[in-house]
C-alpha cells in the first residue's frame, strides 16, 4: 500500500515539475540584445521623424502669453462622492507601492498653465502637482478640446509629488502603484485640467520671453551610483512677462520630489510646492515646476519630512530668484515645434535573472495599454524643449545639453509628458541590481541610446545644425 501510494506522490511531483519547466520556459524569456538600429521599429520611428520635421510649425514675430492656474486638490468626505462639488471618499496617495489613502491636506496641489501664441500659432505648457500625468487624463482632455487645440499642440508635465492623486492608471502595474482605477478621478482631472488650458489660452496677452539656468549641486545627488556618478545640477527655467506687468516662472530640476515618504496621508506638492508658493510670495504671479531628468537622480538637502520639502523648495526658489533677476526678455519669439510619433520594442519587464524577463505577452498584461508613443520639441528662441513620455536619466540628459549649451542654446528635457516607458538610464548600468534598472526598466538594455538618439535627432531639427 505503501509503494502504491508513494507512486502517486511520484507522479504528482513530477507532473507539477513539468508544469513548473513548462511555464518557467513559456512565461519567460531571454534579453532581446538585437541593437536597436537594426530593427523594423527604428526604421518606422526615423520615417516617422523625418515627416514630422517635414511638417514643422515654425513661426516667428511677436509674443502673446496667457496664464492659468487652478485648485486640483480633492476633498475627502466620509458621506457620498461628488466630483462635481471636488468629494472623494477614497483616493490612495500615488507614487509608493505602499502608500497610504489620503485623509486630508497638508498643502493644496493645482495644475497650471502657460499659453504661447505668435502668428496664431500656440503652443500650451501644462504642468500638475501629480506623480505623472496618465495617458488616460490626456486621451480625456484631448476629447474635451476637440476642435479647438489639438495633442500636438500640448505640453504635459508634473512635479512628480509622490503625495498626490492616484487611481488614474489601469492595469496591475498602476494598481500597485496609485490604487484601484476609477473613471470618474481621471474625467475630474480631465475637466480641471481642459478648462486650465482654455482659461490660459483666452488669457493671452502680449508678452516677453527668456530662458536661463542656475546650477544648484547642493539639492541633488546621483542615486544610481553616488558622488562618483555624472550629475544634472541644472536648474532650468523660462520666464514669460505680460505687459500688464504679470509674470510667471518655470523651474525644472532633476531632483526626485520624494521627500515626503510613504507614511504620509496627506496631499502635498513635495518641495517643488515649496519652490511655487515661494516665488509666487515674491515677485512672480504664476509658478510653474516640471519633473526634469529625474531617472536617476533624488534630492538632497537639510532636516526631515516637510521641513526638508521646505528647506530644498525654499533654497532652489531662491536660486531661481537669483537667476531671473539677470535674464532679458524678447517680445519677438522664433517658435518651432515638432511632434511625432515613435515605435517602441517588446517589453522586456520584471527581472526574472541578468539573462531572463517575464516573456512580452504575460507583460502586457500586466501594464497600462500603449498607444502610440509621441514625443515633442519645442524651440523659442535659443530654448530647445523635449517633453519626454519617461522618466530620463540625468547622466543621459547631460549629454545632449552640453551639446546645446555649446551652440548656445538653453534645454529643457521635462518628464512625463502623457504617458510613461519607464526609467531610461544609460546602459551601462542595466544589469547593476538597482531599482532603476531591474524593475523600471522595462525595454531592454538599448532602449536608452534609441531613445537619446531620437532625442538629438529632434534637438538638431529644431537648431538646424548637427550636434
């Protein structure tokens, strides 16, 4: 009886051990190491550039701007949901893995915007306190401003607040991250955020322009690899005056806005919060903050918590201050601008060994699904601005702005421009067992030098040169 038994064992045992070899060999599957200028989605994405060069937007003469700002922070009731009336019963924080629902308010959050028009031809930047802005709120937007501004003709960005509004991401992915998907946070966020680029559009008057940078080594560091890593110590900014006298500022800066940890429950724009309310207490009407090239880098300053939000925002504010008391503004603006669309490889998500990831069809599943990737370039005047569908590392970003920087110009590389590929750090470092690589790294080990070469063959369009 015993043998009989025994038998039995031995059979399950081996039919789970073939199970287990079956799905280990189609559940997985091998980096794909093909370099990426030999594949079909190269190919498609450089016939895709070229015709977006073709049909550029390119104007020159003088500037009209508008200004827009408003309040996207919910308010939390234990009675019935009413996003008409801003009540939430139940958003969990976005950014952490394990953070908390929200409870309440620490600082407001908004979304805002910069409206730029010559010759009738605009262009709207529009950046939120949120840790990215989902492909599901632009799809929302897009549809609500039909027929009166086109995808191309925006420019999405965040701050990158961890401390923010989740459930806007489908999939398991974006569960795990920001909380159950809900419908009605995304078309509450996407009426905010529409009526935020119509209010900026009719607010346009005419304007003057400028661009500059600081450098401010003291608030950021290099996460990756440390003191010894290449570090964005930019702070970059663009300053627009109405002749009202009005003025808004941007700043984008490098450093992570993760400050405020995952024990927090309350909404709160980080430090890039403190950096906008700071100057907006001095002598700027409307601030603005992008995410730049925030792949690799965190930030870094004194105290704990909200103390070191204020510490690093207040600091850079000041920095920024200093910066933009020097700049001289144009009222005549050279806009060129560019959007197309771009291929994208397999993925190649979850790290399963240095030689293996979770095989593409079992990814995708667990993903958001990818539309068609856009990326876009923007020149006024000696700015060259990349809005970026990822999270850029800023040793890559490095690169390419030096290069501008040698042929004159200022750069902006800003994240998180509608939809999200990831980390993109540079190669050397995919297989190095950080977070960066093995679990945001989702492409394979060629996706950042495809990437950065779409960036400078965007960037050489824009300044008509070859850098």
């Amino acid at each position: 009886m015993k043998g009989r038994w025994l038998k039995i064992l031995l059979k399950i045992l081996g039919g789970l051990l073939v199970l287990l070899v079956l799905v280990f060999y189609f559940g997985t599957t091998p980096i794909d190491t093909t370099p990426y200028f030999e594949t079909q989605y190269y190919r498609n994405t450089i016939q895709n550039i070229n015709e977006a060069v073709k049909n550029k937007t390119a104007v020159h003469g003088p500037l009209f701007a508008g200004f827009a700002k408003t309040n996207i922070t919910p308010q939390t009731t234990n009675g019935v949901a009413n996003p008409d009336q801003d009540l939430f019963t139940n958003i969990k924080l976005a950014g952490y893995g394990d953070g908390k629902m929200a409870t309440g308010t620490h600082d407001s959050i908004y979304a805002k915007a910069i409206a730029l028009s010559i010759n009738d031809e605009s262009v709207v930047l529009v950046s939120a306190d949120l840790v990215a802005i989902p492909e599901e709120i632009v799809l929302d937007v897009k549809k609500r401003l039909k027929n009166k501004i086109s995808r191309k003709q925006l420019y999405f960005g965040a701050t990158h607040t961890h401390a923010s509004i989740g459930n806007c991401m489908p999939g398991y992915v974006g569960k795990s991250f920001s909380g159950e998907y809900q419908v009605a946070v995304v078309e509450w966020l996407g009426k905010k955020i529409s009526d935020l680029i119509l209010k900026a559009l009719a607010d346009k008057k005419p304007a003057q322009l400028s661009s500059g940078y600081i450098k401010v080594p003291n608030l950021v560091r290099n996460r990756i690899i440390g003191e010894t890593g290449r570090l964005n110590d930019k702070l970059d900014l663009v300053s627009i005056v109405q002749e009202n006298g009005k003025k808004a500022s941007i700043g984008v800066f490098s450093a992570h806005a993760t400050v405020i940890g995952p024990d927090n429950d309350l909404y709160s724009g980080d430090y890039p919060g403190y950096f906008q309310r700071y100057l907006e207490k001095e002598t700027v009407d409307l601030a603005l903050f992008f995410a730049g090239t925030v792949g690799s880098h965190s930030n870094k300053g004194e105290g704990h918590n909200f103390d070191k939000a204020k510490y690093i925002g207040e600091t850079l504010a000041d920095s920024a201050l200093v910066a933009l008391n020097k700049m001289k503004h144009s009222p005549r603006v050279e806009l060129n601008a560019i959007s197309s669309e771009i291929e994208i490889p397999k993925l190649q998500f979850l790290y399963i060994s240095d030689r293996l990831r979770l095989a593409p069809f079992l990814s995708k599943k667990l993903m958001p699904p990818m539309r068609p990737v856009q990326i876009q370039g923007l020149k006024l005047n000696n700015l060259i601005w990349l809005a970026l569908p990822y999270e850029l590392s800023g040793e890559y970003g490095l690169d390419l702005k030096n290069a501008l920087e040698l042929q004159g110009y200022n750069a902006v590389l800003s994240s998180f421009n509608g939809q999200y590929l990831g980390y993109i750090i540079p190669s050397k470092y995919y297989y190095y067992d950080t977070y960066e690589a093995r679990l945001m790294g989702w492409y394979g080990p060629t996706m950042g030098d495809y990437l950065m070469e779409l960036n400078f063959k965007m960037a050489n369009a824009l300044t008509n040169s070859r850098l």
